[in-house]
C-alpha cells in the first residue's frame, strides 16, 4: 500500500497545510498527469473521491494504516485517483464543537472537495451522525456510517448514506427522513445493512457499490467549482452521478492506435478515443441504425471528461445511441487529431461498425471542446446534422490553437443559405473564464459571435446587436421561450429559448442561471432532444429535419 504524509497536486489543486488531526493520508499510486490520462484504461480525475475517515477514537501512524488495510482502499484509491484521510478527533475523544471546526478547516484546506465522501467507524460514526450529517449534509457526497449512535437530524438537503452495525434502523431513520423530501433525486437514497459482524472491508465494499460510488456533489453556483470555494460559501453541493458503465448496460472500448512512423527506434505516435456502447447495439444491430454522439473535452483535460460529466452517457443509456470521446487536442503521449482527424476517426468508425448511422452523427464539446465543436459544423458541415457546446463560442483574439472567429465567419459567409447547420448554444450566466453577455460586454463576445455565425451561415437574420430590455437573458426576440426548475444545488434554474428559420428551429440557447463555467449535466438531455430532429442525406449532404 502506498502510505504518504506530505500532499501533493492530485484531483484538486494543493491544499494548504493539513489540521493537526490528519495524521495520515492515502493517494491513489499514480500521479496525475494533466492534459491526457495517466492510465488510459482508467477514469479521469475529475470528481475523484476524496475520504474523511474519522475513526472508533485517536489513533497512532500505525493504528491509521492497519485501518485502510482493513478497510481495503487502496485499490480502489488507486483505480479512481483517489485520496483518504484519516482523521482523529481533536482532544481524547469527539466534541461537536472542535471538532466540527476541524472537518471545517480540513474542507476548507481541500478547497470544497467535491466528491467527499465521509466515513465514520464507531465514535466516528456517533460524531458523523450527530454532528456533521445535521450540518453539512448538503455538501457531503455519501456518509457511510458504521456501528455508531443515532443522530436527531440530517441537513435538509439530505445526503446519500450507507448504515451498517449494530442499531441500524434507529441510525438511518434521520437519514431517511431527509432524503424522502427529495423524491425527485434519485441518487439521494439511505441503504441499510443489518449484518452485525460484516468485516470493514464487506462493509465499505458493499457502501461503496450501493451508495457512495453511485454519485458525486460540486457546487458551481456563483462561481466556478475549480476556482474553489469555502463551507458553506456558495449554498447545498449539487449532486450528480458519477458514471457507472456497467450499470446503464453501456460497454467502453478503448482504441489506441499508432499514427505514422516512429523516428529513431521510438515507437509511432498515437491516437486515442473511447467508445460507450450500449451492449446490445454493439453485438447485435442492424445497419445504418444507431445515432453517433461525439463529445469533445476542453483544454488540456482528460479525454474522458465529457463521458463522465456531461451526462451524455447517461442519455445513451436511456435512448440506446452510440458515444466518442477523442483525444483531439493531443497530449505528451497521443497525437493531436485537429478537424481533419476527428472526420478521419469517423470515417473508421463507419467502415469498422456498419451499424452506425452516418445521417445522424452530432458533436457538442465543453470549453475548447466546445469552440471545437463549433468550429466543426462550420468547417465539416458535410458530416454532421447539428453541433453544440456547452461554455464555448467563437473567440475573436483566441489562445493559439484554438478556433478563430475571423475565419469561420468567411466559410460562414460563403456558404450562406446553401448549408444549413442546427446549433445548440449551452452556457453559465456566471461564467467568468467565457464570460456570458451583459450589457458591458457584448461586442465581440465569443457566444455572439458564435450565434452570428451560425444565423450567416443558416441564411437567417444576423442579429449583431443585443438588446435586454427584450429579453432580459438572451438580450434578443426567442421562441418557445422556457424556464425550467431543477432539483440540482438549491433549485438551480434553465432559461431556454430557440430562433427559427421559418418553420425549423435551427439555433437553440441554454442558460444555466447564476452557473460557472462547465457542464451541467440536466442540458445533456435538452441538447440531445433538439439534436434528434435532425439528420443529414449521406448523399446530398442536404439537413433533414423531423419534427
């Protein structure tokens, strides 16, 4: 097992020094590499879980490392990037008071992490069920309580619990009341094992199946979660699923695959993407029927990012299409696709998997991933039927690489009403890395830019000037205007709205009210809903749209 007391740069940036109370932390062996995967058969490292463990009274160095050893962590520390901490109570035993002030600090230290998951054995347990369940629920990702006393209370916000031990019906019944006032999230559940003398490592396996590997909480209200945040700063944690492929019946297929030559002995470059396949559709479909989704990461992320925390995969899973992921951006170990690699890894996929349906192939992006996404139904209008992102326009001035307004306004221009390209525009009002419009900003916004593009290219008014006195979030005439309240954070609310080209809705906005800067998973669904209208003749290269 790897044991280490210094902290290092891993799923969350360095945390400043540790509370006294932490006498032991457990990383995952692997550093993370930013930029491209450490292990390309692993996941990412967004989300990654991070543990508070807080045990049955004060241990020693040695006392800390026969508990993970009989907790059995370290695989899967290893296997999801993550990090556990031991935690001891301030003084001789548990007092509410300092030592809620010391899992204050100890968060704080962690800048808000957001897929937190605290454990608690015994005295531990009692402290988390009375102390830090009633309040910090809301911010805390699963509590997996194990052989302590009950608590009165759980934050109102509930928190998705595991029980076991002894008395565990008397433990989960605040529990269970918080989250039964929240029957519209399913991932807030209380699950209760009874079996008295299940082993630590039953026990955690078991919570960790059941309960706290099913989700994760962040909070990007008011800010961006990766700019960090303070407890209690920015209100209740949202809480999202974290991807479990088996479960949804969806099968990951990595490709690595040589590109060229390798110089001098060295072996040739590489290409990476990840496939998400709904099993049945991968054995046994029949030609030209399942839908293609490509999903494009921003800069310098994980190839995996858009997988695991758009919520497209979850989509897949309820309406059975087809999901990449590429590495297009390149990374010190796999080759850059740019826009011509990503159309040649389709064209593969096509030759490789006659299943697929080449009128129905779609690509949305986050960031970088997303200006990508944009730049491509510009550029290869030929191949897609509709793009989209998700915090990414068009940037006039852009970090070198990245897609430029100038030019795609000129390919935008020239194809004026002969190609058609539906858009579906995804954003925070509080993003502050690509700041949303306001009334200061709007000249040369990069989503302005990107909307005018498409308006140009579709043969449509192009509406350069914005106006919020006609409507307040998009600043210009929309319809089938809709406000949408979600049961994420506190209530965190979408503003929608469409421009037609006649008939045909062909640009479609998506507000995040008060949202920073990356997915939001719910617009997952609405993305891929405008999206399946459309498809486009392989022949004629002409857009069909179905209503």
């Amino acid at each position: 097992m790897a044991f280490v007391l210094t902290v290092t740069v891993g799923a969350f940036a360095q945390p400043g020094r540790m509370p006294q109370q932490v006498i032991l932390t457990a990383r995952a062996t692997s550093t993370i590499q930013y930029g491209g995967p450490t292990r390309a058969e692993g996941r990412s490292y967004n989300f990654t879980p991070v543990f508070f463990i807080y045990p049955d009274g004060k241990l020693d160095k040695a006392g800390a490392e026969a508990l993970l050893q009989e907790l059995d962590i370290q695989p899967l520390l290893d296997s999801e990037y993550g990090t556990a901490m031991v935690v001891n109570p301030v003084g001789d035993q548990y007092a509410a008071n300092a030592d809620f002030e010391a899992f204050v600090n100890l968060f704080n230290a962690n800048r808000g992490p957001g897929n937190l998951k605290v454990v608690g054995i015994g005295q531990g347990a009692t402290f988390v069920n009375q102390v830090i369940a009633p309040k910090a629920g809301g911010q805390i990702a699963g509590i997996l309580s194990m052989g302590g006393k009950p608590g009165k209370t759980v934050d109102a916000a509930g928190v998705p619990a595991y029980i076991a031990g002894k008395g565990v019906a008397k433990v989960a019944k605040p529990y269970q009341a918080a989250v039964a006032a929240h029957a519209d999230e399913p991932l807030l559940k209380v699950v209760v094992n009874p079996a008295e003398k299940a082993s630590l490592k039953e026990v955690f396996a078991g919570a960790w199946k059941e309960v706290l590997g099913r989700n994760y909480r962040y909070n990007n209200y008011n800010h961006t979660h990766y700019e960090g945040a303070q407890f209690g700063q920015y209100g209740s944690y949202e809480l999202e699923p974290y991807l479990d492929c088996e479960s949804l019946g969806i099968k990951r297929v990595i490709v690595e695959q040589p590109v060229g030559r390798g110089q001098r002995g060295q072996d040739a470059p590489k290409q990476l993407w990840y496939e998400y396949w709904p099993e049945e559709l991968l054995e046994n479909a029949p030609a030209r029927s399942v839908p293609v989704m490509v999903l494009l990461h921003g800069n310098q992320n994980d190839p995996r990012t858009q997988a695991e925390t758009s919520g497209f995969i979850q989509v897949a899973a309820e309406d059975r299409f087809f999901v990449v992921e590429m590495e297009w951006q390149g990374t010190p170990n796999y080759q850059a696709m740019g826009h011509d690699g990503i159309e040649s890894v389709l064209y593969q996929l096509f030759a490789k998997y006659p299943q697929l349906d080449p009128s129905r192939v779609y690509a949305e992006g986050l960031s970088a991933g997303s200006m990508t996404a944009t730049a491509l139904g510009i550029k290869k209008s030929h191949l897609f039927a509709a793009v989209g992102g998700h915090s990414g326009g068009l940037l006039v001035n852009p970090v070198p690489g990245f897609p430029s307004f100038g030019p795609l306004w000129d390919e935008a221009v020239q194809k004026r009403g002969a190609v058609e390209m539906p858009y579906c525009s995804v954003f925070g009002t509080k993003d502050n890395v690509v700041p949303y419009i306001r009334p200061d900003n709007w000249q040369n916004n990069g989503y302005l830019n990107a909307w005018n593009a498409y308006e140009q290219m579709n043969g449509m008014e192009v509406v350069d000037r914005i106006d919020f006195s006609v409507d307040k979030v998009f600043g210009q005439p929309m319809r089938d205007r809709e406000t949408i309240v979600t049961n994420k954070g506190d209530g965190i609310t979408i503003e929608t709205g469409v421009l037609y080209k006649g008939d045909i809705p062909m640009i479609k906005m998506v507000a995040v009210m008060d949202y920073g800067h990356w997915n939001f998973q719910p617009t997952a669904r609405i993305m891929w809903d405008f999206f399946s209208h459309f498809r486009r003749d392989p022949e004629t290269k002409k857009l069909i749209y179905i209503p």
